[in-house]
C-alpha cells in the first residue's frame, strides 16, 4: 500500500483488511504481508468502505473486556 493517498483498514477476527485505489486486500495482521486481493471489477475507484460480519467484533471486545476485569481484580487481591 505504499505510496497510496488513502487506505481503508479494517481488523475483524484476527484477519486485516484494506481497500485502496480499486483492490480490496486480506492482509496478515502480524507483518502486512499480502494473503490474497481482488480487483473488485466493475466497481470502479472509489472509496470502499468495509464492514466486520455483525457481531464479529463483539464477541472479540466482550473477552477483552473480561480479560481486563479478570487482570483488575488479580491485580487488587494482590494489592491488598
């Protein structure tokens, strides 16, 4: 994506997504590197706007926010 004006990026469930200039990318979110991209022909160059599957995210924001209670009250019972 170097060298593009703007990039539209989306994390859903461990897998990166981008859209820039026409081509709609599935990128490896640990070092960039391209896993697949589509043309997205017939859809012109416009901006793309990407969306996660409704609910993907949530169950993922729900475990860290569990995961941060759990670590605060660790972290209180030790603090005690």
């Amino acid at each position: 994506m170097k060298g593009v004006d703007f990039v539209n990026l989306v994390l859903d469930g461990g897998q990166l997504f981008a859209a820039t200039n026409g081509e709609f990318y599935c990128l490896d979110p640990a070092n960039g590197h391209i896993r697949w991209k589509s043309g997205l022909t017939g859809m012109g160059f416009g901006l793309v706007t990407i969306a996660p599957a409704a609910g993907g995210n949530l169950i993922a924001m729900e475990e860290n926010r569990r995961r941060d209670q759990s670590d605060a009250v660790a972290a209180s019972a030790t603090s005690t």
